[in-house]
C-alpha cells in the first residue's frame, strides 16, 4: 500500500515532521509512506492562479497515485497552520485530488493539548465540498509535550505510544482497503482522463521550451545546462560520457522510444532517417505531446490512451502489438510498449521498443537446428498478443501456452497466481499489499480482456474493432 | 471618535468582505474613524530562528496598537478562515501582541446563502487562543449571504434588515470597546499568559 505524508510545518525543525519520518520508517512493513513537503506551495489566491506551479503539481501527482494520506497538523493559534490551509486550498480549487482520498489526522504539540482543536478544524476542512476528503473517524491521535517524546535517534521513547501508533496505522491501512473496496471496480472510461496534450507538468518537466518547436532538443538542453558530449554521468551501476550513451542506445537493434510520465515524447535512438523506421520519427517532433505524434484519425488517440492508462495503472507492465505478418518467416515487427517505474515504484512513463524479431527466431532455428511448420490446429493469428497481470484475479491463465505467438515478455516477472487476489488491482504488484488480509473484494470487471485462447486477434485496422474498453485482442496500428 | 482597523480576510481584489468593509467605513462615517488594512502579500508563515518579521508586519502592527478596536471581515474557504488570514494572524501573534485584550467584531461575507458561518466560528476560537488573547465581542455574528447581489451601485447594502443589524451590532461594539477598558484582571492576565509562552518558544 503506498501513503503519502503531508506536514502541516514548514519549520525546519518540526516535531510533526520527526513524528512523520518516524511513522514512516518504523512502519515501513504496514505500508509506503512517502514524506511531501509543502515548503514550497505559494499562498493561495484566486487572483494569482498557481495551481500549475510545480510545488502543486507535484502534490497533486503524488496524491493522486497514493492510496491514501496521512496529515500531521501543529497548532497555531487553536488551529491548523496556514500553510496546511493554503494547500488545501489549492488542492481544492481548480483540481480535486484530495476528493475520495482516505486521510488520516495526527498531530503533535509543545504541550499536553497536543493539537486537538487543530485536528477538529482540520477534520473539517477536508470534510468540505471542495476537498471532500474521508477523513478516518475516531481514531485521534495526539502527541502532546513533544519535546520529551524523542530519544537522541528521534524514536519515540514511550513504547505504548509505539504500539498505539502501530494499531493505529493497521487501523488506516484497513480503512484504505475498506474504501477501496466501497469505491468497486475502475469506472469503464477510466482511461479517457489520460491527457495526451501533456498538459500539466511532472517533476522532470522542462518548462518555458515550447513542446511543438522544432528545436525542442537544443532549447530544453540549454534551459537545463543538460550534459553533452564528453561530460560523465553517473548511472546506477556505470560512469558514462553522453558520447558513450549515445552509441550504446544506437547500437541497441530496436528502435526506442521515450516517453515520460506527463505524456510527453522527450528522446528516441535517432539512428536512421525516419524513412527507414517501422515506427517513424523525427528529431524535430521530440518534446511533442503524445497528442501531436500520433495523428488523430480513427480511434489512434483513444487507443493510445487506453495502453498508456492501462500501464501507468499497473494493469499490465508490457502491451504489445505486432505489425501485420503479410509475409510470413520475412520479420516479424513489434511494438513494445513497457511501462517504466522509478526506485518506489511509481510510474515515470513508457518505453516504447520497436524490434524485429524474426532475426532472433531464425538464428535461434539456425542454432538449434530446428525448424518451423504450420500447427494444424492452431486458429492463432498472431499478429497482437498482450499481457495481464496475474494478480488481476480475474485472468486465470497466462496467455495459452500453445500459442508460441503470443510470448509476453513480462510473464517472467509477473507473480504467480496466487490462491488470494491481491486487493490492490489497480497499483503495480507490490509485495506489501500481500500483507494486508485480503478482503472479500470483487474483482474488478477486467478492461484488459487477455483471452484464454488469444484466438482472436482481430484485424489491424482500427476501423471496425469495437473499441469502447481495450481489448487487447484487436490490434491497432498506434505509430503514425 | 474611535479609531477602528478594518481586515479584509482575503486578498482577492473583487472580495465581497473589502466591499462590506468599506460599506461599514461610510456608513459610520460621522462616528469613527475605520481605516481598511489589507493582510495579503506575506510570505507563509514559518517560525522564523531568529524571530524576524516580514517586511509589512510592523506597520499592521503599529496600526492595530493605535487602534481602539478591530472589525475583520471573513470569507470562508473549505469551510474554515482563508490561508491568507490565517496566515495574517499567524505573523501578527509571533513575538508582537497587538491583538492582545484588543476589542474585535467579526463579519463575514459569502456568495452563497450561509454566510460563513463556520469560518467566524473558527476565527473567534482562533482570536480566542493565547497568543492572540483577542477580546471578542459575543453573540454578535453578523453574516450577509448571497453577497454578491447584496450591494447596490453605490456600495449600499441593499436590504434594510442588514442595515438595521449592523448600526444595532456597531453600537453595542462602541460600548463594548469602553466596557473592555474596565476589564482590568482579564487584561493582566492575558499578558502575563502570552509572555509565558513566549519565554517557552524562546528556550526552545
């Protein structure tokens, strides 16, 4: 289960932070609980709308794909802090993230009221028709005389209040689930909010470069002094020049893709002109929204939209599409589209490998002295093969073993089935959700249909495929 | 003539709450003298090490210092007092006191018809806390709904009834202001509280 933390203070030295950090990290087991800072979310004012700056944004992302919240709240002058209050009002003006969202109050204070009538007003403001939070009943928490609670490692002394905390948290997780649970399966059309024009911003966004001009690329590298050429760039398990990515990337046998988490087409490996690509691009359309790279004709934009929620939601890792096989044992075109994910999991945009794999098959044929024959009873078409997650509940088998078409690359790493479904359909399978008791929940209404025989891969053009969910079965050409 | 200070409780230029106030001002003209004191513009408030103040701040405070009372004027956001009054508050309480045992009426304004009724409820807990020890003048809610088709051309309140309201509630503000300068112990003891919690915040 992912949480996020928000602190009331923007103090340096805040005891609502230390009791936040110290909640999350002793509990780390109970859930993800990631600390947000507000430090940087300007005062609100209608008349200067900032609900696009950065510091909101940001919030609203990160809100948006946690399960629930936690909100520490000092006291000043009986009440929540006007920090606290003015990003509540942001995140209740022109966007509602907080709508829905589980929250759970805590405070903490310098003395033995410790923050009571800050976390009743607080309670009340999320409860408002803006923010229209659910807010956890009962439940308080209230950490009063918070200068002794600390040891020198900033744990907290007391070992009832330890446990308490603890009951409380397995408490909010169960709550979490609860809602979830309330809330059913994903709305259908889900996958229409997904904006193409990229038009708001992730925490890696360039701004101030326009995503449709030409020179996107040189712009966006002076507005960020990006590194070039012979400069070092350290990587997680390598030093590379720019130079060396550069050529390691072409030298990759597949044409990839970049892009982000804001649907925003920021790098492909330019090693040829676009004439000789199977998924044409230019270096002119990088900084593009997806919108302006795939033209909208048919139902492309719809499409797009579907694959990219149905990764940024966890419902798959990988979706692949085939080009059509006009003649067969020539090549073998794919589209892989594979979400990426940062260290926490969350979803920072897609890679899109376009790879021939027909070299691959023949050598390994060549290698192994095998060859291939037509199986009589096979009704497969093989020109689109996708893959779902097992811990939908709902799909019981792993594309059918008998149809070689339709390997999925992620099905190495997909769990296996397991006897429970996970609660968590919709976030990316996380090993702690497995702790949480699994409810009763329904499983969703699968959007994804991964059909048992992967028999019905329908035409390729888009036109006559019924579209109103994704149903991987029908392949689309989603390249220009 | 009394002096008042008149807060707006936001800082959006087209507010309903500025309109009110400045109703108020004309509308007691031959009275008092009410001068409007605008609050937004301060950075979010944060306890600053070495206890400095934004620039602004000590000149709301000399005005409410020389002022025999305070009217505010609240919106209300997300059922509670705007950030940016809160935030107000929040400098005007940090080491300076000029709010403490000073006599304040609240009013409120809204687009809709309930009128803020839950932000001056939080405002009065809020002027009530110790580090403000403002003296708040009781049963005395005064609230215009629909706000927006409450003025008229001239900045008029229209409806007679809130007319009436206002001139009952601002005459019992005048006698209330001279009754709290009887209250001697009360106003002892508020300064004693506050310089308690400011030693505390000191030796932090």
């Amino acid at each position: 289960m992912k949480l996020v933390g928000i602190v009331g203070s923007i103090a340096e030295d805040s005891y609502n932070r230390k009791l936040m950090m110290y909640i999350a990290n002793r509990f780390n087991n109970l859930a993800d609980i990631e600390v947000l800072s507000i430090k940087d979310v300007p005062m609100f004012s209608e008349d200067d709308d900032q609900t696009n700056s950065m510091a909101v944004q940001y919030l609203k992302h990160r809100i948006e794909a946690a399960d629930g919240v936690i909100m520490a709240t000092p006291e000043h002058n009986h009440t929540t802090t006007a920090a606290l209050k003015s990003t509540i009002e942001w995140l209740s003006y022109k966007i509602h993230p907080l709508q829905d969202k589980p929250v759970l109050v805590i405070g903490a204070s310098y003395f033995t009221q410790g923050s009571s009538r800050a976390q009743l007003d607080l309670r009340e403001i999320l409860e408002a028709p803006g923010v229209n939070a659910l807010v956890m009943p009962g439940n308080e928490f209230l950490l009063g005389n918070v200068r002794d609670a600390f040891d020198e490692n900033d744990n907290l002394k007391d070992g009832g209040t330890v446990k308490r905390l603890g009951d409380l948290l397995a408490q909010f997780t169960k709550w979490v689930t609860v809602l979830k649970a309330l809330k059913g399966p994903e709305a259908p059309d889900a996958w229409k909010s997904e904006d193409l024009t990229a038009s708001g911003k992730t925490d890696t966004t360039i701004e101030g470069v326009e995503m449709e001009d030409p020179k996107w690329v040189d712009k966006a590298a002076e507005k960020t002094q990006a590194a070039s050429g012979k400069d070092y760039v350290k990587l997680d398990s390598g030093v590379l020049t720019v130079d060396q990515i550069n050529w390691f990337l072409k030298s990759i046998p597949a044409e990839l893709t970049f892009v982000d988490d804001n649907n925003q087409f920021i790098y492909y490996n330019h090693k040829n002109p676009d004439t000789k690509m199977w998924a044409k691009r230019r270096p002119d359309q990088t900084g593009n929204p997806m919108s302006a790279v795939h033209p909208d004709v048919r139902n492309v934009h719809d499409h797009v939209k579907q694959v990219i929620h149905n990764l940024r939601t966890g419902k798959m890792d990988l979706f692949q599409l085939a080009e059509p096989v006009d003649k067969k044992n020539v090549k073998w075109v794919v589209n892989n589209y594979q979400a990426m994910h940062d260290e926490d999991g969350n979803f920072r945009g897609v890679n899109e490998i376009v790879l021939d794999f027909w070299p691959i098959v023949k050598k390994y044929l060549e290698m192994t002295g095998q060859k291939l024959v037509d199986d009589p009873n096979n009704k497969v078409d093989a020109n689109a093969s996708a893959s779902v997650k097992d811990d939908q509940g709902s799909a019981p088998a792993a594309p059918a073993a008998d149809t070689g078409a339709s390997a999925s690359v992620s099905e190495d790493s997909a769990p296996a089935p397991e006897p429970a479904p996970s609660v968590d359909t919709g976030a990316s399978a996380s090993t702690k959700d497995e702790e949480t008791p699994a409810p009763a929940t329904p499983s969703p209404a699968p959007v994804v249909n991964t059909p048992t025989d992967t028999g019905a891969s329908a035409s390729v053009d888009a036109d006559d495929a019924p579209m109103p969910e994704v149903d991987t079965n029908a392949s689309v050409s989603v390249n220009d | 003539m009394k002096k008042y200070i008149a807060i707006p409780g936001t800082n959006r230029a087209g507010s309903t709450n500025r309109r009110l106030l400045q109703f108020i001002k004309h509308h007691f003209a031959d009275k008092a003298e009410i001068e409007l004191m605008e609050i937004g513009g301060l950075p979010v408030f944060y306890k600053t090490p070495d206890h400095s103040l934004p620039a602004g701040v000590d000149e709301m405070v000399a005005k409410i210092d020389a002022a025999d009372g305070v009217i505010i004027s609240t919106p209300e956001y997300d059922h509670g007092v705007p950030a940016v009054l809160m935030n107000a508050l929040s400098w005007l309480s940090y080491g300076v006191h000029p709010f403490a045992d000073k006599p304040v009426m609240i009013t409120g304004a809204s687009y809709g018809m309930l009128g803020t009724s839950r932000a001056q409820a939080m405002l009065r807990q809020m002027l009530d806390s110790p580090e403000l020890s403002a003296r708040i003048m009781p049963s005395s809610e005064y609230m215009v709904g629909h706000s927006l088709q409450a003025f008229d051309d001239e900045g008029n309140l229209k409806e007679e009834n809130l007319v009436d309201r206002l001139d009952g509630l601002f005459a019992d503000f005048e006698t209330f202001v001279d009754v709290n300068k009887n209250l001697v112990y009360n106003r002892e003891h508020a300064m004693n509280d506050i310089r308690k919690l400011d030693m505390k915040n000191e030796n932090k």
